[in-house]
C-alpha cells in the first residue's frame, strides 16, 4: 500500500534515539541530506521482504539521501533484530526505540513504513507495507528532486 502524505512534519529539532551497533544516541539531521526513515520489525514479514529492497537502494544513494532503521524495539527482540540486521547486511544505521516516543506519535503504522523527509523535517511521501523496488525508487528520486 501507498500513501502520500504532504502535510505531516517529523519534529525535526528532536529525533534522538540509541543505534543499536554502537550503543550511541544519534541525532536525526534532517539539514545534510534528504532523509529515509525505515520503521521495521524483525517478526514482520513484509520487512524481511522489503530489507533486500531497502539495503540496495541504501548501496545505490548512500551518497546522497540518508538512511535510517527504527526498530520500536519494546516490541521486539533485542538479539533477533541484530541476526535481522546480519542477515540483510544493513549498513545504515539502525536507531532504537525503546519507549514508542517516535513510534506512538504517528499512529503506529504498520510495518514496514517507509518515510521521505526534507531539509525541514517535512514529510514529503510515506510507503506503508511491502512495495516494489522500483515504487520505492521513485520515491527516493522525487524526494531528491526536492531537497
């Protein structure tokens, strides 16, 4: 399922949450590139089919959009989000939601759900469940377009 969103804003001043490798809080800045959050769960099936998607396009735009996991992991396994992150060789960093306070805030979509952010913290699209490749590459190329 698609659904575009224009008008939602991601408090962009205060996304904080811990990454899982290096046990570090890290600051979502939306001010250097355009922004992909990547909101999964080890148990979904849909991730597991979405990750292979999402770790190309990772390869492919590195450079110019950033790229980040969150995991709501009071709703997951600790150890089967890391074999999830090893087994799809995810390079991005993947933040940590310990308490929902990203997740709660915008309804608890389903997963996985695939935001595209601009310069000002302003949700441009939004993917929510499985999709193709090529729909997901569109909208990292539209959000480009705009940044």
């Amino acid at each position: 399922m698609v659904n575009n969103n224009t008008k939602s804003t991601v408090s962009p001043e205060r996304i904080e949450l811990k990454e899982l490798m290096k046990s570090d809080v890290t600051q979502i800045k939306f001010s250097e590139k355009p922004t992909v959050l990547v909101l999964f769960t080890s148990w979904c099936p849909y991730c597991n089919e979405d990750a292979p998607k999402i770790v190309s396009l990772y390869e492919k735009y590195k450079d110019k959009v950033n790229i980040y996991g969150i995991n709501p992991i009071y709703r997951d396994d600790l150890s089967e989000v890391e074999q999830y992150v090893k087994k799809y060789k995810i390079d991005y960093p993947v933040l940590l939601d310990e308490t929902g306070a990203f997740y709660k805030p915008y309804g608890k979509p389903g997963f996985p759900t695939l935001y595209f952010i601009d310069s000002e913290g302003e949700v441009l699209d939004q993917i929510i469940g499985s999709t193709d490749l090529e729909v997901i590459e569109s909208s990292f190329n539209t959000l480009m377009e705009y940044f």
